[in-house]
C-alpha cells in the first residue's frame, strides 16, 4: 500500500495516492503519523483515522511510547471531529519552558521573517537556491535571486551580511523562518562556499534564526492533516492570491524563465 515518502512532492501518483487515502480514511492523514507507528498501531485493530480518534488514549499499544500514543490519539480526534462538524479546531499544549510558545522571543523592529526557494536537482552538485526572500518587521520585501553557483554564493552571502548588519543596529532582531530547510541551506553553502563560516555559527549560537515550526508543533495540536505553512494559514485572516502558490510551481517557472530569459515570469 502507499505510505507518504520525501518523493511525494514529486510524484505524478500523487492524486491517485491522495484519493485512495481518503476512501480508506488511512492513518498516513494523520499529521505526524509515520510508517513506523502505521505498523504498530496496525496489530491492535487501529488501522483508520477513525479508529484512533476513538482509542482509549491509556490503551498503548505494543511497541509504542505511551506519550507517543497519546498525542497521536488526540491529533486524531481533532481532525476526526473536524471531518465531522466542519470546523476548525486547536488545543493550547501544557507551556514547558524552552519549548513551543516559549521559544518565541519579544518582536524587535529589526526582525526579518526568511524563506528560501530551491531547485533540488539543478546539477551534478545538488540543488540551486535561487530565491531568497527577506521581510522586515515593516513589511518592506527584498529579494535575492540567484542563476548559477556564483549568484548563489552572493545571494547566501548577501544574506548573512545583511542579518550581522541589522545585529548591530538591533541586537535583540531575530531571523523567523518555518521548518529546518533555511538553517540546513545556510550551513551546506557555508561548507560549499568556505565563506561566512563564523558569522553563520555566530547567528546559530547566539540564537538568532528561531524556527516558527518547533514553536507551533510544540504550543498547540491543530486538527490539520499536517503543520506546513499551507495548512496552518487556515487559522488565519490570509488567502493565497497569488499565481505561484507553492514551492514546486515556483520550480517549474524558475526553470522556464532559466529557458526563456523571459523577466516578466
């Protein structure tokens, strides 16, 4: 049977997988449960989104933490009773210090909210970070884009210079990014690169880039089928208007504009 895989984004099966998922009301749709879990939960009679909503969370089955299940459970219930009433649903989790909501720093007018737009598979040397987009507390976007290695060295180290320089006007700003990608690209293009090196391990040891993701895995359980951006911007006042909505889009038009030269793409 199909079990979600790091291919997925790149699958032309994907729909056929997606559809069948949902027919059979699979746990793979609930978030955080892996094949891992999938198999152990399978023995004791758990094979549906359903039937692990309906658990008793102190009934642990075989070869699974009890933590484990109980958050599995409850993430199950929430998107169980969504499925039901149609509305949205969170529960705030029990604060535990350096943990979820308390990673959140105070806001500093020198913060900058950070994502990275890659092209895993530009050549023999791996991926291509072509975009870089920074906005700052003011809402004032500023993009640094790169066509090859060399761009790509500049824009990596644009982006380190421009985050030391706005540390010393602000030292308290943080750098908001969401998911491990932006903090695993900048350590791989220091090492590429041997550039930046100290000042990348500067902004890590001095806590600088702070993951939006840990913080809300860790604050709340959402009856969302996953904790990507795109499913938590369902909570909020906030639409995709534009006409490149996702990251393997934005892929296919780099690669045309790559072909055409054309700008306006």
């Amino acid at each position: 049977e199909p079990v979600p895989c790091e291919h997925c984004d790149l699958c032309e099966f994907l729909p056929v997988c997606t559809a069948w998922w949902e027919e059979v009301d699979h746990l793979s749709r609930v978030a955080g449960c892996g094949r891992a879990q999938i198999e152990r939960l399978a023995p004791a009679g758990i094979s549906t989104l359903r039937a692990l909503a309906e658990a008793n969370p102190s009934d642990t089955p075989r070869g699974i933490n009890p933590q484990t299940f109980a958050k599995l459970q409850r993430q199950a219930a929430l998107q169980h009773e969504r499925s039901v009433s149609g509305e949205l649903g969170y529960v705030l989790l029990e604060p535990q210090l350096e943990r979820g909501l308390a990673l959140l720093p105070q806001p500093s007018v020198g913060d900058i909210f950070f994502d990275i737009e890659g092209n895993p598979f530009w050549d023999e040397r791996g991926s291509l970070e072509y975009l870089w987009g920074l906005l700052d507390s003011d809402a004032s976007y500023t993009p640094l884009w790169a066509e090859d290695h060399p761009s790509e060295r500049l824009a990596f180290e644009g982006f380190v210079d421009r985050v030391h320089a706005r540390l010393a006007e602000s030292p308290d700003m943080h750098v908001y990014h969401y998911a491990s990608y932006e903090v695993a690209a900048i350590r791989r293009l220091a090492g590429r690169y041997g550039t930046r090196e100290a000042e990348v391990d500067d902004l890590l040891r001095r806590g600088v880039l702070v993951d939006l993701l840990k913080a809300v895995r860790g604050g709340l359980a959402a009856s969302v089928p996953g904790y990507g951006l795109k499913e938590m911007e369902t909570f909020l006042a906030f639409a995709r208007d534009a006409e490149i909505r996702d990251g393997g889009s934005s892929v296919i038009e780099y690669e045309r504009y790559m072909h055409t030269r054309d700008r306006s793409i």
